[in-house]
C-alpha cells in the first residue's frame, strides 16, 4: 500500500569505538525540508537535556500543531 502523502525522513548513526557510520534515507522530503526536520530534532534534544529528560526523542507534531 503505497502513501503518496506520506514523507520520510530516517538518519542512521553505527557507532563504533573507533568509527562512526552515518546513513540517510528520504521519500517525498526535500533537502531544505530535511533541514528544518533536523533543525527540530536538534532543538528537541537540546531543550530534553536542559531539563534534564534521559527520553529525548518523545515528541510528535502533526499538521494541527503548526496550526497554532
């Protein structure tokens, strides 16, 4: 079943002791659109760690929310 709508974005980090692999996979997600959605992570983790949260990566936006 196939969501022409539906936008991926998945970042991959393989961590070793002496190397780390990075790996990126987009469907329907432009470059400048993948910008912002990293821009958004970073932030999300940045303000999880001022307060002090060990579960950075909790959060969910919908269409809704950029309502607001």
């Amino acid at each position: 079943m196939e969501n022409k709508g539906k936008k991926l974005l998945v970042l991959r980090f393989d961590v070793d002791p002496k190397n780390i692999k990075t790996s990126m996979k987009t469907e329907n997600v432009s470059p400048q659109e993948a910008i912002g959605l990293l821009e958004m992570a970073k932030d999300q983790i940045l303000e999880n760690l001022r307060k002090g949260r060990n579960d950075i990566f909790q959060m969910s936006k919908t269409g809704k929310d950029e309502e607001k």
